[in-house]
C-alpha cells in the first residue's frame, strides 16, 4: 500500500528518510516567546500517549504519512509551503503506527492545558473528522519511490 509524504527538498527514487526528525526539531528547538506554545503541547501530547495510549507509536520517534494523495493534497493547501508530494513506502511494515486525523492537532496559542490534553486524547484514541485529514504515524523509516507532485 502506497503512502504519501511532504517535504520542501527535493528528494530521488530510494532516498531514505529517517524516523524522528519532528523529535529531533522539538528537541534542537530554541525555546522562546514564539515556540514555546507547540513544545508545550507537543509534550502534552506525548504525557497522554505514555500515560494512557502507550501502545501507540511516539511522535517523536515517527514519521507522519499521508495514507491517500487526498490527504497529501489536502495538508499541502493547508500550509503555506514548497512542499513536494512523494510516494513512499515503510522500511518496516510491522513497525507500530496509528492512523490519526492531523487537524486535531490545534494551534495551541491561547489554550489551557486541559483543552490541550483533550486534543491530544481525541487524535490518540484514533478519532478521524474527515478521510481527507488522515495520517499515519510509524515508527518506521521510509523510502520514496517517486516524486507525483511539484
């Protein structure tokens, strides 16, 4: 099964993405004004994964794919990027994952905590608001095998 990836560089046929490159930015990241908010929610999303879906993978040991070119279209025009549509394919297709809906995960900029939290129990208990906002979350590395759209 095919599954999708955005990225702003170009990429060729058997390049290799490595996995937890979202946790290796969370934890390069300057904490300041601007940032702080998304660190602060993505910890909380990791605090209810361990605490209560800790069978799912971490996002910060994944990589996120999109599981139609729908859903790869549809977070591109969400966006604003030069992002680059490939296909690509898991290096591990045992490895754990979980189908999730991206457009749960919201702009944390004046919210508590508890809205945060319940966010995060919404995308981990695997809650889809549309088959257009779908992502894959594995714990795998990937490889493309092609780029579809510029």
């Amino acid at each position: 099964m095919p599954f999708y990836y955005l990225c702003s560089y170009p990429l060729g046929p058997e390049s290799v993405i490595q996995k937890g490159n979202w946790g290796r930015i969370m934890r390069l990241n300057l904490i300041n004004q601007n940032s702080a908010p998304y660190l602060i929610r993505e910890l909380a999303f990791e605090r209810i994964r361990i605490e209560e879906f800790p069978d799912r993978p971490s996002r910060f040991k994944s990589v996120f794919l999109c599981p139609s070119i729908e859903s790869a279209r549809e977070f591109k025009k969400e966006r604003p990027s030069f992002d680059i549509i490939y296909e690509v394919v898991p290096l591990d297709a045992s490895a754990n994952s979980i189908e999730a809906d991206w457009s749960l995960i919201k702009n944390p900029i004046n919210k508590n905590i508890m809205q945060v939290e319940e966010e995060a129990r919404n995308y981990w208990s695997g809650m889809i608001t549309s088959d257009d906002k779908k992502e894959t979350v594995i714990e795998s590395d990937i490889k493309i095998v092609r780029k579809l759209e510029d």
